[in-house]
C-alpha cells in the first residue's frame, strides 16, 4: 500500500471530521459576509481546482456573485481595487505558501474580509484570516493531494450552504457524503477501476472533460494524471473542447469524461461521450446515470449524490486510478517527480 491509498481510503473519516467541525461556523460565516455582495476566490494548484467547484456551487446554490482572483494582481502588479463589498476566500492545504498568504493580506488591506481553508490550524494563512475554516483531513503524507483536497470541497459547500437560502440547506446532502465514498472504495468498485485503468494505461493523447459544478473535478483528474503519472493531459471543459479542440478528436486520442448523476449538465455530457466515440476516441466515463455509461466505451460508478455536492466524492474513482496507473509505470505516487507538498509561487 501506498501513502497515496491510504490517505485515499481515509476520506469518508475525513469529511466527516470536517462536517462535524466546519457545520457549526455557518452562523458566524453568515455575519462575517453580511453586507458583502461578492466573493473572490484565491488558490493555485488543487486548491484551485477546488476553488472552481466553490465558485460554481456560490452562484448555484447561494447566488452570490463568485470569481477566481489571479494573485499576482497582489504579488506582482500592486493593484490598488476597493473590496470593501466583497469577501476573498484564500485556500491552501498547508496554509503556508507565501504567495496565498500575501493576497489575503493585500485583499485586507484593499477592505475585504477575509476567511483562510486549510488543513493546519497554526499556519499563517488560518492566523492572518478574519475567519478560518480548518479542516480536518488529519496530516497528509503523500505530495498529491487527496483527502486535503476533498476536506476543502466540503469546507466550500459549507460556505455556500451558510451563505445560502436556509429552506435548501445542503446539510443532509452533505451528511450522505461519507457514505458515498466509502461505497466507492469497496471491492465491487475494483473491477470497474481495472479497466479504466488497462484503458489509460496504453493511452497517448489524453483529455479530461466536465462541466458546471463536475468542471473543478476534470481538471484535478487531469492534474492528477499529470503530476503523479507523468502524464501530459489537457483538461477542458465541455463547452471550450466544442469551440476548436474537438478538431483534433479522432482514434489516437482517450478522454476521460465526467458527470454527476443529475443536473443540467448530464445530458450534454452524455452527448459529448457519444459524438467522442463516433470520431474514434476511447472514452472512459466517471459518474453519471445508466445512459451515461452505455454512452462511454469504458464506464467507473459515480456517487449515489444529487450534483450540488457530488464532486466531493467524483473525484474518488480518478484518485484511485491515478494512484494505480502510477505504479503501473514503476512510479512512486507517494513523491512525484520534481515536487514537494508546498509549492512555492515567485
């Protein structure tokens, strides 16, 4: 066993823990916002992937204006803005990478208020926020993020439940969460996990596409791919692989599509999957219904979890197939060529 598996298999404790702490923060989330309109979202890496899902589940859910902020706005171009009607939300795992913790600060000091995501509770982004939201993931080992990253998804879903209308909360939803999980780790899974596996194992081109809340999932899957199997991957949503890129679709390519199991977005995406495999493409579903998987040449079971917070658990099988794939190819998922836990931005 990997460090990679076992911290995969710990999620369903994971976001528990998380849910038990972070649930009880929704009323001072709700003052600290108060009066706030917007809300910017600042993150690299998976943190940002994470923060793609948090984007799209605050205008959904609790329709509140959300966008990603580019920090080297803060770190290397000085912009002066008024924040004073917005909210800038910092997420990074180990609370420690300097170029997150200088935005949160510039973002104070242009007059937003401030809530630090992260996983350790002394770090300098958590000290500096007006309000951390600490999850709790416990200590994680392998460089590739995996239950850091879902404990930040759930923290974000408890933001926008807090910031949402009360007669909708997600709080029951997000209680089924660790139970989903737990079902996709099981071995009636394994099967389904080896043969995407055999497929991604001889692939060349590769794509990974989403959309709408399922989006921040494709790209953590391509970044997975890519980070820990050395894999060059392009992730794409639905939408922008329509304008241009489905040009290049044809026999040597496989893409990797993924979908929650309800939702606007499904129909589309199981649109996708057929035109894909009529151009020639190996396609390997994650997630979606009954149609969406007779769509894919090669199909992995999604969570049993309604869209608004599916995402949580969607990227569970691809973790489990990043993880595999690597040691396939003699890797060591555990320590990724070139990379260490926290990343440093010039």
């Amino acid at each position: 066993m990997t460090l990679m598996a076992d911290e995969i298999a710990e999620q369903p404790e994971a976001i528990a823990r998380t849910l038990d702490v972070l649930l009880p923060e929704r009323e001072r989330l709700r003052r600290l916002v108060s009066g706030r309109r917007h809300v910017l979202v600042v993150a690299r890496g998976s943190s940002d992937n994470a923060g793609v899902y948090g984007r799209y589940l605050l205008e959904v859910h609790a329709g509140r204006g959300a966008a990603l902020a580019a920090p080297s706005l803060a770190t290397h171009y000085a912009v002066r803005r008024d924040l004073s009607d917005s909210v800038v939300v910092s997420l990074s795992q180990s609370g420690h990478t300097a170029e997150i913790i200088e935005t949160q600060q510039w973002a104070a000091a242009c007059g937003a208020r401030t809530i630090a995501v992260t996983n350790d509770p002394d770090s300098p982004l958590a000290a500096a926020a007006d309000l951390a939201l600490v999850t709790a993931a416990g200590v994680e080992r392998a460089v590739p993020a995996t239950k850091s990253y879902t404990a930040q998804l759930t923290a974000l879903a408890v933001l926008a439940d807090a910031l949402g209308p009360p007669a909708r909360t997600l709080e029951p939803d997000l209680r089924r969460v660790p139970g989903a999980i737990s079902a996709l780790l099981g071995p009636d899974a394994d099967a389904e996990v080896e043969t995407a596996l055999a497929v991604l194992a001889t692939a060349g081109d590769t794509l990974v596409t989403g959309r709408g809340l399922a989006y921040g999932t494709a790209l953590e899957t391509a970044l997975k791919l890519e980070e820990t199997c050395l894999q060059p991957v392009r992730g794409l949503s639905y939408a922008d692989l329509r304008h241009g890129p489905m040009a290049i679709v044809d026999h040597e390519l496989t893409a990797v599509l993924l979908a929650a199991g309800d939702g606007p977005m499904l129909e589309g995406m199981t649109e996708l999957a057929r035109e894909l495999g009529a151009r020639g493409a190996r396609t390997v579903g994650i997630g979606g219904d009954r149609g969406f998987a007779a769509a894919c040449a090669t199909s992995v079971t999604g969570p049993d979890l309604p869209e608004a917070v599916a995402p949580i658990a969607l990227i569970v099988p691809a973790q489990r197939i990043v993880e595999a794939l690597a040691r396939r190819r003699g890797l060591d998922p555990d320590r990724p060529r070139g990379l260490s836990k926290v990343t440093q931005t010039d």
